[in-house]
C-alpha cells in the first residue's frame, strides 16, 4: 500500500506578498503616472485606457515574478519601452521594470538582466530618433544610461551578497557533517578497541578454562571469574561511549572514559589472562588533554591486544616517557623469534590513525628477539 506526503497548502502570508506586490505597483503607477501627466508634465500625452492598460500589464505581470521572471522580466520591457515612445507621462510606471530587473540579476540571471536594461536604453533613446519625436540632449542621455548602470550594479551587490550568505552556510553545513563523520569514525574506533580487548581476553580465559574443566576443575575458577570481570567491564564501557550518541533525557553514564589512570587496571586484567605484563614510567606523570589521554590509553590496550591474539608471546613491557614535547609509548613483547617488517593489520592501522590524529606518529617494528615493538610519539 504506497502513501503519499500531504500538499501544505499556501499560506495567507504567500498569497498576501505575492498578490501585494503587483496590486500595490499598479495602483502607485496608475495614480501616479495620470498625476503627472496632469500636474508635472502638461505637454505629455494626455491620459487614456491603453496608457493604464500597459501600466497594468507591467504592474500585474509581477505576480508570477518567483515563478517566471524571465517572462515577466520582458513583459515589463516591451509595456515600459511601448509607454514612453508614445510619449506617456514619466511616473512611477517604471516601478514594474526596477522590480524585475533587480529580481532577475539578483537571481542569478544576469544576461537576461543586463539584457533587459541595454534593450529598453537603446530602445528608449534610438526609437526617440527613429519615430521623429523629441530627441533627448548629452545631459538626458547620459542620465538615464547612468541610472540604469547603477540600477544594474546595485542588482549585482545584492546577487553578490546572497551568493556570500548562501556559500556560508553551505561551507557550515558540510563542516557539520565532517565532524560528525570524524565523531563516528571515533566512536567506531573506541567501540573496536573495547570489544577487541574484552573478546580477546574472554577467548584465552575459555580456552583455559575448557582446558582444565575435565583435568584440573577447582583451578577453571580463577578463569571463569576473569571471563565474567571482562565481559562485565567491557559493558561498562561500551555504555560510557555510547552514552555520548545519547539523545534522550536520560541521565549521562558515570562511568569516566578510559584515560592512562585506568592503566593499572588493564595490567591487572590482562596478567590474569595469562599475559605477563610490566609497566615501567619514565619522568613525571601529569595531566594530560582528553584526547590525548583516552588515545595513549587505546594504543596501549589495543597493542596488548594484539599479543593476546597473535604474539603467542609470554609477557610484555609497556613503557610510559613524560617528556617536555611528547608523550612516547612503547609495549614490546617476547613472542616467537620472527624476520622482516611486521604485517599490519585493523589494530596497528587503528593505533596509527588515532596518533595522526593528533599530529604524532607511531611506528610498528620487530625487537632484536623477534618480538614486535610498538612505538608511538603524541606531542603534548
């Protein structure tokens, strides 16, 4: 069963503005032009129905001015450019032509815009001359050219002025959807590091403990314990990142992201998974940025990951150097003696990208024993 949206219908201000117009035009140019055919210029023509029939045509085209303006733009030139060869009283008929002249340039339609003006110029001065009728002076013509060049460039700073606004806030909204794409892009990086880290140590304690459930059952315990302390910290995080993308009222998680000072906990938990682990500190720690902090946190977890799941090796080495410039990390492990560069793989692109992030490197290379060594230098 297909639906369709509901047509919203126009509402009174619509209808109020685009019927204004061209009703407020045709009455200030018919009142005005007969006034002063009357008062101001008695040598004009005098006053009739066609003269308020080509006042109409161009005061009343604007009602489709939005819709059309390039018809209505050439409406008002022929009904503007017919009035003042028959010689009409100058007035306020011009009105119609101002209006769709400046509409369409500041539109964006320019050559018909310009168009527009050199046709009723050239038409208003060479027709004067053509039809025998009273020719104007250097003074008049220059004059009027001048207005209608300055009618023109006036267009044009107002088209100018839109296209600025307009590019602004272009430029703010993918600025908008850059950082909400660089936003989810840190999410997906903090959610992978979480479940990495916790599916890894889970793996290892099952393994162990399938192991010696037959064998040795009273020495499965501590592994099944360490099983349910990393499946529950491992939701305790992913509800403190999560809690960010929160959009309801309900209360924050109190749960701090993970920063270094969650650092002895991820020791703890990972020499229990069956990982010897060493965590050696060189200069004087200090608070970090957050950024920072939760990335140096993540490039360690995520390095220690990666030698639960792959370096077979027996204990690592995390070392911490607070230097003046940099934070310096490194995590070495003794896994099985290996050659040649280190294949990488999500966790090492991962860890790189979080250290580029912030304007630092990091660097994955084999230890004289063959172990991987990880290396990663985030200015302060």
């Amino acid at each position: 069963m297909s639906t369709t949206e509901p047509i919203t219908a126009p509402t009174f201000g619509y209808w109020a503005r685009r019927i204004g117009l061209p009703v407020v035009v045709s009455i200030i140019a018919v009142v005005g032009s007969i006034g002063a055919a009357v008062h101001g210029e008695p040598e004009a023509r005098h006053p009739d129905w066609f003269m308020v029939v080509l006042i109409l045509i161009g005061s009343l085209s604007l009602y489709w001015l939005r819709t059309r303006p390039i018809p209505v733009l050439w409406a008002t030139v022929v009904s503007t450019l017919v009035y003042v060869l028959m010689e009409y009283a100058y007035g306020p008929m011009i009105f119609a032509f101002v209006i769709a002249v400046f509409t369409a340039i500041r539109l964006g339609y320019r050559i018909p815009g310009w168009s527009a003006l050199a046709v009723l110029y050239v038409g208003h001065v060479g027709g004067r001359m053509v039809l025998g009728l009273h020719e104007f002076g250097l003074y008049q013509t220059l004059l009027v050219g001048t207005c209608f060049v300055v009618l023109g460039f006036l267009a044009e700073l107002f088209r100018a002025h839109r296209d600025r606004v307009n590019a602004a806030a272009r430029t703010r909204k993918e600025e908008e959807l850059r950082r909400a794409g660089e936003e989810r892009l840190r999410i997906a990086q903090e959610l992978h590091d979480v479940v990495a880290h916790h599916i890894s140590l889970i793996n290892v304690q099952a393994s162990t403990a399938l192991h010696l459930v037959d064998r040795q059952p009273e020495q499965a315990a501590p592994a099944l314990s360490a099983i349910k302390d990393a499946s529950k910290e491992a939701l305790v995080e992913l509800r403190s990142i999560v809690g960010v993308m929160r959009q309801s009222d309900e209360s924050a998680p109190r749960q701090p992201v993970a920063g270094l000072d969650h650092l002895d906990h991820l020791v703890s938990r990972t020499s229990r998974a069956g990982l010897e682990v060493h965590k050696i500190v060189h200069g004087d720690p200090r608070a970090l940025p957050t950024s920072l902090d939760r990335a140096a946190f993540r490039i360690i977890q995520e390095s220690l990951t990666n030698v639960v799941r792959h370096a077979k090796a027996t204990s690592a080495t995390v070392r911490i150097q607070y230097g003046e410039q940099a934070l310096v990390l490194q995590v070495d492990d003794d896994g099985q003696s290996l050659t040649g560069t280190p294949t990488e793989g999500n966790g090492i692109s991962g860890m790189r990208e979080r250290a580029t992030a912030l304007g630092g490197t990091l660097t994955a290379n084999r230890t004289p024993t063959g172990g991987l060594r990880i290396t990663a230098t985030l200015p302060l």
